[in-house]
C-alpha cells in the first residue's frame, strides 16, 4: 500500500472542508439558481375571472386541474359560492376546504 501524502488529521481537515464547500455550493444553487416559490399564503384569487396561470400560482392546483376549472366555468357558468369549485372533477372536498381562504366569487 502507498503511503498517504497526508496525515490522519489533514486528510480529515480536506474531507470537513470539501463537504463545507458542497454544503456551500448547495445553498448558492437553491437561492440563486432554483425558481421562487410559486405559492403565497397571501394570494387570493376570483375563481370567476382567473386565467389558469393565475390558478396555478395555489398551492394543489397544477396546470391540469386549472384547465379544467376555466373550461368547467366556460360550460357551466360562473361559481356562485367557492365551495362550488368542488363540481371540477379531480378536486376533493378536502383541497376545496383547503383552497377555501385563497378563492373568492366575486
């Protein structure tokens, strides 16, 4: 076997700072390189007059599921209550009950 061109200690020094330096590069990339967060507490979006990229912008709406909540309100008309939302096909009483202080009929 070769020797080592480090000691026990410098080899563990290099491991603690290579992992430092991962660790780093990991949260430069998540801050600097992911995209924000789409979701906010605070949106609150008309059912009645939202596009399907403003419904996306809800946490548990993805792109399909917004799709079929503007052509359900292109087929059937305006909702008259938000619990009225639950008529799409794919949302469950628990995601209406979710989405319920985010969505208004105005």
């Amino acid at each position: 076997m070769l020797p080592l061109p480090f000691t026990r200690q410098e080899l563990r020094a290099l491991i603690v700072l290579g992992a430092t330096g991962l660790v780093g590069i990991t949260a430069v990339f998540v801050t600097h390189v992911a995209p924000p967060a789409q979701v906010s507490a605070a949106v609150v979006v008309n059912v009645n007059a939202a596009s399907a990229e403003e419904l996306v912008a809800l946490r548990g709406i993805g792109p399909a599921l917004a799709r079929r909540i503007v052509e359900d309100r292109a087929q059937h008309g305006r909702f008259l209550r938000v619990e009225d939302v639950g008529r799409v096909t794919g949302l469950s009483a628990k995601v209406v009950a979710e989405l319920k202080s985010r969505l208004t009929v105005e």
